[in-house]
C-alpha cells in the first residue's frame, strides 16, 4: 500500500475527513494543509484506517496509548499547580489572620464608641431632668401663691355648684312630697 493511499479507510471516515477539510478551508487554510489537518483528526479519532485487515489494530489501543500519554502530562503540570495552590492558601490564610486583627480593633472602638455615647446620653438625660427642677425652684413666690390660690378657688367652686346641687335637690323632693 503506498504511502498516503485511503484505501483502509471507511466511507463514513472519509465523509468525515472530507467535511472537516470543508471547514478548515473556510477558515482559509490552504487545500493541502487543510487535508493534513482533516485526515490527521480522522486519524486521532479512530485510531487509523477501519477497514478490514490482517494488521489492522483497533482503536482502544491507541486512545488507551494516549490517554496514558496525556495523564502523565496532566500529572507533570499537577505537581506544580498543586505547590502553587499551596503557597496561595498559606498566604490567604496569613492574609486573612493580618486582616482579623485590624477588624478586631476596629470592632473594639466601636464597641468603645457606642458606651461613650450611651454615658453622654445619659449624662444629657440627668442635666435636663436638673434644668427642669430648677426652673421649678427658680419660680417667683408670687407665681407659686398665685397658682395656690387658682387652685383653692377652682376646689371651692366645685364644692360650691355640688351643694348648691343637693339643696336643689332636696328642695324638689320635698316640695313633691
């Protein structure tokens, strides 16, 4: 069989590296590149030519040749992703130490904060409560008599209109009697 000959190839293969050909060329790659490119993915896939014959191998075993392959490249590139991921979390978490202490600080002066504001609220609440009784104390006696004697003379009005209110009262019973 010569080389580059089709002939071990199915006719879905060759569908195949026909269409991904197609594509390759509209991307604007020349015709022979775009060949190369579409029967080496045809090749990758299924692992060679399908059709019948005596030194045909099936396709597990190039994809297991390559998997292994790949896995072992994975690994090799792991190792130091998994040092680096390493080192990126020791230092978040001294990072995240170095930004807990400045938070407790800050949460220490606002804890300060709030009990000075509540001192200074009480501290108001007393020197307005000691304003008041001495604006009562300051009060001129003639205030205070004053206020004595609307007092007294409201109480002496009421007891006045109450016994007016029963001498009427038993006046008309008698008289109806």
């Amino acid at each position: 069989m010569p080389r580059g000959d089709k002939s071990a190839y199915t006719s879905k293969q060759k569908r195949q590296a026909e269409h991904i050909e197609d594509s390759e060329m509209e991307r604007g790659v020349s015709r022979d590149t775009a060949e190369r490119i579409a029967w080496a993915t045809v090749n990758k896939q299924d692992g060679g030519g399908k059709a019948s014959g005596s030194g045909r191998r099936p396709a597990k075993k190039a994809t297991r040749k390559a998997t292994r392959q790949s896995t072992a490249k994975k690994t090799a590139r792991k190792a130091p992703a998994k040092k680096a991921a390493k080192k990126t979390t020791r230092k978040s978490t001294a990072s995240k130490t170095a930004r807990k202490a400045p938070a407790k600080k800050a949460a220490k002066k606002t804890a300060r904060k709030s009990t000075a504001k509540k001192a200074a609220k009480k501290t108001a609440r007393k020197s307005t409560a000691k304003k008041a009784a001495k604006t009562t104390a300051r009060r001129s006696p003639a205030k205070k008599t004053a206020k004595k004697t609307t007092r007294r003379s409201t109480a002496k009005k009421a007891t006045k209109k109450t016994a007016a209110r029963t001498r009427g009262g038993n006046s008309s019973r008698s008289r109806a009697g």
